[in-house]
C-alpha cells in the first residue's frame, strides 16, 4: 500500500522554485511540484481596468494555459480552436481569487499585476502549483515596484499556498500526481495563507459521495501540506538570485 | 442583528417545486428559492456522445444560463457576445458532476440526459437552486423513461440537493439572497446527496480568510439545510401532478 | 375540416399577459398565445447608444431568444454554438423594427430600452407572441419612467400587435398553432398598430405561390386579429397589478 | 416632382444580364439594375446537405455578402468582424427561398446548387437584383447540368424575378434606388413567379405606418415590375452566349 | 516544352487594367493577368489608426478575400466559418506591407487609405496581381485627394509592381497561371518599385530545395516582367478615363 | 560600428540545444539562440488527417505561439482573444512548409507529427530559432518511432536550419537580436537543408527597398550562418542524452 515514488502519504513531491526565469516580467518562477513544471510570471503595468479607474486601488488578475505538448496525449490549443475550455475559465478564476487573497490593493496603489501561469508539462496539481509559484512570482514583482519606488506602503499581507488532497484506495494522501489523480475517489484542492487561514477549499467526490470524517481528514493532510509550502517559499524568497 | 426577511440564521427561504412547467421535456419544474427562480428542464434522448457509444453506459450533463432580465441592472447575452463566461462554464459543470452522483449509468443504458436550468430572475443562490430543481426534473424524467419502458433497471441511487452559506457580518447564515450574498465575507456551496454524504464543497473568502472553526460551522448549517432540501423534494415528487 | 383545438377559423387562441411577472425590469410580461409563452422584458437605462449620443432622442432595441427546452425536441443553445442563427437574427430585428414604430424618440429622450423576448414554450407564433407582448411590457417601463420624472412628453404613440395567419388545406386561419404551421402551404406575419395600420407584412410560400386573391384574404383576417389583440392589450394595462 | 434619373414612377432602371462573367460556376450573372451590380454564381455539386441524404431530392441554397468597397462608403468585412450581421443573414435566406420555389427537387435529383450573390457595387434594391440575377444563373446550371446528362427531368418549374416599390412624399414608386430608398416612408420587397402569384412580399414602415389603400398601390406596381423583369430574363435566357 | 497558352518563358500574360470600374471609392481598378481578375479599391478617409494619432502621419493597409466562385471548385466563405485563414492573412499583410512602400507617410498627413483586393475569379498570381492593380488603385485615390486640396505634399514615392516566377520541369517561367503553379517546383514571388529595387522577396520549395544558381535565374526573370508591369501600369495611369 | 553584444558581423548568438526537456512529446528542445528561448515539442500520432487518409503517405504540421510573457511589454493571449494573429498564422505555416522538406511521407507512413514551437522567450529570430529546434526534436521523434518499430524506411531526407540576417546602418549582420530587428533596414529569414540548398528566402525592405547587391550579400551571410547552424544540430543530435 505504498505510494509509486516511495513518499508518505503526508509527504510533499520534490519543490523548487527557479526564480528570475525570464528576464522581462517583473516576477518570473519556474515551479516544479515533482514532474509538474509551470512557468509563473507577474507582469506589472501602470494603471487599472476600467471599472476600477479613479478608486485608488490596484487590481491583481490571472490567466491560465497549457502547451499541447504538456500532456500525455497532445492537446488541441485553445487559440486554435478559439475559445476557451471552462476548464481553464475555471481555473484561471481560482488563480485570481486565491492570490487577491494576499494583496491590499490600497498600498498597491493604481497598478495592475497580470500573473501569467503556463503549464510546461503537466503530471497532476498543476492549478496549485501554479498558485504556489504564483505567489512567489507576485512578490517579486512586488519588490521590484518597491525598488523602483512605485508603491507607497507594503501591499504584500500574506503569503498564499495550495495543494491537491485525495482519497485513493480509501487511504488520504498529500499532492498527487496524475497516476493517483486519475484513481482518486474524493478530490480537493485547498489554498491557504501564510498565517494557516483558508483561502479556499473545493472537494469534488470524483466517485462516491464522502463523509464528514473523510473530508476532516483530507483538511488535516491539506492543511500540513500548506504549511510545508509556505516554508519552502519563504526560503525560496529568501535566497539571493543572480 | 436579525436578517432583513425576518428568517432564522439556520432557515431557509420559501421553497417551491413547480412540476410539469413545460410541455416538451421529459421533465420540467420551475423552483423557486424565495425570489430567485429557475427553470429547470430534463430533455432525454437516446443515444449517447461518440466517445462514449457502444458502452452500454448512458451520459448526464447540464447547461446553465441567465436571461439577461434576470438581474438587478440588465446583463448581456452571452449568444450574442459570441462567447460564454468562466463564471458560466463553472456553473455548467458544477450542476453536471453534482446530477451524475445521482446516476447509475449502467441502469441508464446509453440514453442522455440534459438539464438546462436557466434562470428567469436572480436573487442569490441561483446555482444550489438549479441544482436542487434539477434533481426534481431529472427524477420526473427518469419516472417518465421507465413508464416507456426504455429502462432495465433504476438509474437513480440517491437524490441530490445543494445550498449555499455564508458568513454575514461573523455570523453564520444558510440560503443567502443577493443583499447577503455581496455583503459575505465567506461564501460556500455545498452540494449532498440524500444519505447526507458530500458531493461537492466550495468554500471561497470573499473578504478575510476563513479558519478551520468557522468552516466547521458552515458545514454544520450547509447539513442542515441539505436535509431540509432533501425532505421538500421527496414531498414534491410525492404529490401528483395534473 | 375544424381545427384540431376547435377554434373558428378566425379566432385566436386563449391569451393571456402576466404583468411585472420578473422583479427588475422596468417592464416584464409574461405573454401567451395557447401554449406558446413568452417572457417580454423591459428594460430601461439612461443613454443611448454611441452613434445617437447628443440627439436628444432615444432609442428602442431587441433581442429574440428560445430556451433550448422550448421547443419539441431540444434545440441547441447559441451562446454554446458560439454564434447566433439567421432566424434569431431575423426575429430580433423584426421586433425591434415593430417596436420603434410604437416610439416617439423625441419624447423618449435619450433613454434606451431594450426588449428581452424569451421563448419559454413554442408552439407556434413565437414571434408574434414577442411583439404583442412586447408592446405590453414597452407600456409598463414607459409608465414607469414617467412616474419616476424622466420623461418630459408621451412617447408611446400607439399601440403595436401582431398576429399570423396562414392557408392550410386551402382554407385561410388566423394565429397557427405549430402543427398547422407546419402544414401551411402560405404563411403571414402581420405587424399593425391599435389604429388599424400597417407596420411590417411578411408573406411565404411555403409551398406553392399565392395568388392576389389569397393575399387579399389572408390580410382581411390578420386585420382581423390584430383589432382582438389591440383590445386584449388595453384590457391587460388598464387592469391594476399587485 | 419626376424622379432623380427621369423615370416613370413605374419604369425599372436599365436592367444587364451579362452571362457566363466567371469561368468557373456552373452558371454566373453579372446583373446590373441602374448603378446598382450583382455576381450571381450558381455551383452545382453532386450530393446533398447530410440531413437530406437518401432522399432522392435535391437542395438549393444561397449566400448574399456586400464587398466593403460596394457601399459609399466603405462598410466593414463581415470575415474580419468574424460574424456575420443579421442584414445579411436575412438576405441570404430570402434569396435561398425565393430561388428554391422554382426547383422541383424531385427532378433535381441528389444534387446541390449553391447560389453566391456578390454585391460588387450597391445603388439600392441589392437584393431584389441578386434573386432576378440568381435566377438566370440558376437557368444556366440547370441547363449545363441536363448538357452533362446528370438530371433526369426538368428541375425548374418556373422563372423567379423580385423587385422593390417604396412610398417616396406620397408617391408609390418602382425600383428604388438608394438616394429615394433611404427617403422612403414605405418599402417593399416582392418576389414573383413567371406566371404572376407571389412568391415573397415583405414590406415595412419605414416612417409612418401604412393603409390597406397604400398597400395594394405597391402591390399593383410591384405585379408590373416583376412582369417586366420576367420578360427580360426570358429574353437574356434566350440569347446566345459566346 | 513550349507553355499551354503559347507564351515565351518570360512573357506576361495579357495585363489589362480598368480604371473606375466602381463609383463609390477615390481608386478602383480591375485588373487582369489573363483569366486572373482582382477588382482593387482604394477607399480613403480622414483620420489614422489610434496608435497613430496626432503623429502627423498617414496609414496604408490593406485585406484580400476570395469570392467563394473565383476557384475551380467553389470555396467556402470566410466569413461564414467565421475566421479568416492562415493564407489570407498572409497576403493581406504581403500586400499591405508592399504598397506602404510607395508612401511617404509624412506627405500623406492624417488620411487612411484601405486597399481592398477582392479576386473575382482565379488563374494563379492572385496576390502579384492584386498587388500590382492596387497600386494603380491608389496612384487613383492619391490624384483624388489631391484634386481635393487634402494633400500638402506628394506621397507617392514610387511605383510598385509584383509578378511571380517558378521552375517547372527545371525550366524558369514567368507569370504562372494555375495549372504551372501547381506543378512549380520552386515558386517565388516578388515585389519591385518602378527604379527596380526590391520591396520583398518571397521563394518556397515547393518539390526539391533550389540552388543559389537556380534562385539567381528566378530573380532575373522577375526584374524582367516587374519591368514590363511597371510600364504598363505607367501607361495605364497616362490614359484619361471617362 | 561594433555590435552591442561584441560579435562579429558574420558571427551567431551562443547556441544551446537542451533535448528531451519535457517528458511526453517523442521529441522535445529547448532551443536558445542568445536570449531568446523556444520550446520545440514533436508529437507523433497514428494516422494523418482525413484528406490524406489511405494514401500511405505521413504528414507534418507546426503550431507556432508565444506566451504573453515573453516579450518586452506582456502581449494579449491569443486564445483569450479568440482569433490567432496574422503573424502567428504566418509562422506557423512557414515552419510547417520548411520542416516537411526534411522528410520523406512514404518512409514516415500513414503517422503525423505535430511540431508545436511555443516561444518561453523572445529577443528576435524566434521563427528561425523554432525551425531549427524543431529540426532536432523532429529528429529525436524519428528515432523514437524507429526504435519502437513504427516506420519501414528512414523518413529523414536531409537536415534544416533557419536564420535571420539584416541590414543595420548599412551593414549586412547575421542572426539579429531584438535590438538589431527593429533597427534594420532590410529583414531577411532563410531556410536552408543541410546540403546547403534553400528552402524559403523571405526577404522584406523594412525602410528602403533593397539593390540586387545588398541581396547577394545577405545570402551568402545567410549561407554561412545555416552551414554554422547545421553543423550544431548535428552536434547537438550526436550527445546521448540521459
């Protein structure tokens, strides 16, 4: 009953963050949960959409995408058959909401911050990896206004990490790749803040319906995971790139 | 501190089930969540999509819409925009995971299901609604199925309601209408089956994170309404129709 | 050689308008031709579309839409196909067209209202259900502007209905239910206004070419009909509603 | 009060067919009313729309676009917008029934004809000239079909011309064209069969709605213009063509 | 080995170029490279692009679109799939990008010239001739201007002609027409202004990559009928029209 | 009049290819010509598309894209907007034409390899840069098919590579970085086999036109730079990768 790649069932895939990826955006990070590899970028632009023009405040939106070759099988690209998948409406709308989540838009001040998350080759949890990485890319981009003395006060209030939970052979276990992915029976993805909050949950029973005991089981795993995360990223942050 | 339509923070609003609104579908009700009202209709056919033929396992998807009449201020078409919205789509797939935890495909043979469930006017948890409507019509149209004789077995395992909570001003409330809903600093749906099991859970922070307490206590109301829902369809498709 | 519902060959089927049937629009009606329901909204905004700005006169516009459960077997959803068909189209601008007519832009200033006709069940007359019940919920937003002080003059300056007329098996009938529609071997929509005059005439062969003689008669009894509707029209608004 | 051009107010413009314009379809027209030009090319292809298949009948359809330099000024490419606007959507389907009520899809057999009327220069009435220039097209497909062998009867059952009439300051008027169509109170397109009955009418209040007295004026210039047209269909049809 | 239509290796087709062949824009010429017809018109009108206002500068662009009948098998419209293909983007920006080459934005001031190249019928060289009649087109519209008083200075810097050349049987040709071009082996086309400099240079192995020796011979031919359609058009320009 | 980056005239960018940089694709290469990165994934599949079906002949096609992030100022995503560019779609057809040069259809068979080159990083030649990427991971394909028994023949004809050269203040320079690009006069991409033979010569007078000399001058640059380039790949494809 063990898991393919020999980890606890509590225990986080291999994470890295390759920060300073590319060298146009503000924020570029290259994040790896295992083999899932999503290139994170937060690009910065002076003044807001429309609707927010005069408020004072900043706005923080996301977009989400993979390439055709990042899949098992070749998938058909979005701009080529001209429209989106409510796939990736969903997630990209996940993205946005969670990483709000960490911005005060008042210090942000009349900015606007796109985070860019393009999946490069997808092995299950690649929407949370993308929040993960996003935030890391989200900081430095914020930083780097700082530096160019572009903000009046911190806009950053909290860090923000997310990770997939799951029942496979009833047993919950912590970050699956698409091989445990595509036998789970109960499904969830959970963001958190830095400070143990949650951001957001979304469990789906993929097979059958889930107990309540199910369900606090997999917020315990998600809840550990998260904070493992949130680790990582400080250091991450915390190390001094070329 | 009490709510403005005088309701308990654990109480729903009205609820009623309009059997048979339509003429054309196999099955056809409007329900109705207070002032929030949805049509919701189960077209069945025979057949099932390509990727799915000579299965012997029959398919249930669902479409959601709003008339543009349904809301407060006017909203757009989406036919006539070109291009459906993320908010849409997420809605569309939710109602059809949730509605295919209430099938046995086997039982259902290769014969689709349909439900469309539009909503004629908007006054917050329009989604848990046409979830709950379309659980209704989908038992009518399964029902009217087997009086044809189309069906082997009994397709349907359990039934399926959903409801909406949130936290208003740190206080826990179940079924929010629109001038709640905007004023939530959390929002959840949950959607259940009939035994009480979970189905799907979508907890979002709208304004603060959530912690764990607070989660424990939506759960709790979102129990509690589910059951109630539970208890008004089975009633609903116990009373014969003209 | 009766009709099928045992109406005279002259008589409209029962009609009925539901007003302030929705809770946000300045006009709502839901209208009925037998089994043929229509759910017209009126919706009123201050401004005018960009090309009209500084006129000093208003504007009057319309949308067509069928639920995919309303029809016989279930037709697709246009926003899903991603663009509108040539009928949607067609009807639209038909409405619109017979609407304006009813309008004194002047008097409107530069207001614009928009006229949502969906199609919640069709059997037949879809179109000429939209514009007599259009007209109904045009009344209402108009009266609704007026006792809000954002009209000056009066800018209804008639009334507008419709009605269709066909020949099937030779003989000429007033208002076709969907199964003698689809038998007609001619088949008009009339447009008139409550003074006995001409606003749009629409005439098809659909199967053989008519003769002047069969235009003449088909044009006596849509005069006909539309004098029943105009009366049934003022009786709906001159009756109080809750 | 004479007519810009100097015309009776029930004389046609100068009316062109120039045959054989294009190599390539099986038929092609270049028809000019006055200033106002129109390829007409008739495609014959062996089979038929998928919905039809097996039948042993035939299907003609058309298609009607304007070339953005057509128009006084230029209007934009309907390709580029990526959607086609309702004006043309119900052009091209009046011109698809009008033409099909000349075909007898029995004689035509399992064959298709698609009828593409290119507006090359618009001076008014572009519509009514497509479906009189169609038609010769049309003739000449079926005739270059029969030279081929492919049809086994005779697939026309009568000619088809169309002509537009308006009330211009009082006046009933034949074959507007633009400078007296934008003037018009009243506007009416008719379309005819060689033989006199009426295949199409469809008029509209342009400014005021409109009499029963006004109405059958347009009518009787209407029957005239189309008999003209008819006459000079039969007359191009019967000379030869290099 | 002598060429179907009995023409020498570097021969052009007929070339003929008639000028106002439509009222409405400032230029319009049709143009013909034997059975290859394009009809080009130069519409202008006051004003640039936004990213280009207030620089003092004009614009030139240009769009090419097939009629569905131009070609040997009748081709679907563009604009009913609704998207425009990699092909005509392709020449429309070719084009666009070519007679730019002959303006001197400066002089032209603050006016947008559209070059519309419509192809009524097809025989190869459709984007060579296209090119070339447009320039005729807008040496039209830039007299047109002129003769109006809204041009300081004269934008025309040069003329532009494009011809096409390829190897068919290993022999170099100019001016295919389809039936060589489809069996070229190397296919290139090539844009001139009239003092015999390149504008662009476009060459595809269409069968075996080609030499340097080859590639040499292909350009030589095209100075040659650049040359000869510089002439032309010159000639063509020189002769009043009615 | 030395280059910003110190390179002579004649001289590339540092070139890198990295093979099997994902792990699904039968071949996949980052490639980088300097700073600009692009991700060149071959996908193979059983089959060709339906118009070749049956033929015994394989096929190869390109998609070419770039992520938002990847040049200067964040670009619009392609498929948010719902249309691919015409310079997306004339890439994309330009790789696709030069890569199919490298192969043999009979020896590949009835299988299809998708070439998608998805640029992570822009700084000018990421067409050429793409096709002689996608050069090496059409390559690996290849032997990953012939290893798995997939082909009879060898279906690699001869190698390609592409680079760009440019006219820089009257200077002809090879392989030009972003900052060169947008300076040049005159722009040309080349295509070239291994043996040195051309395959496309798109050459385009950004400023002025170009003399026959500059001409001559640019292709023997581009001569050189291909025979570098090819004798990379060769290099490249001789490492075991791990």
């Amino acid at each position: 009953m063990t898991r393919a790649d020999g980890r606890a069932d509590d225990e986080l895939r291999p994470i890295t963050f390759t920060r300073n990826w590319q060298d146009h955006p503000a924020g570029s990070v290259l994040v790896e949960f295992g083999r899932t590899k999503v290139l994170c970028a937060a690009s910065a632009s002076v003044g807001v959409p429309r609707w927010r023009k005069g408020s004072g405040l900043g706005w923080v939106t996301a977009e989400y995408a993979m390439l055709p070759s990042a899949t098992n099988t070749r998938s058909d690209r979005e701009s080529v058959k001209g429209r989106i998948g409510g796939r990736t409406h969903e997630i990209s709308r996940l993205i946005g909401r969670s990483l709000r989540a960490a911005i005060d838009y008042k210090a942000l001040g009349e900015n606007t911050i796109v985070l860019d998350c393009d999946v490069l080759q997808a092995d299950g949890g690649t929407r949370t990896a993308a929040i993960t990485g996003a935030y890391v890319a989200l900081a430095d981009a914020v930083a780097h206004l700082k530096a160019e003395g572009a903000l009046a006060g911190e806009p950053l209030v909290s860090s923000v990490a997310a990770v997939s939970v799951g029942i496979i052979d009833g047993v919950p276990r912590l970050d699956l790749p698409y091989e445990e992915d595509v036998r789970a029976e109960t499904d969830m993805n959970v963001v958190m803040n830095g400070a143990g909050a949650f951001i957001e949950v979304q469990g789906t029973a993929e097979g059958a319906p889930f107990s309540r005991t199910e369900l606090d089981a997999l917020l315990a795993l998600a809840e550990k995971g998260c904070a493992d995360l949130t680790r990582l990223q400080h250091e991450a942050l915390a190390t001094p790139v070329g």
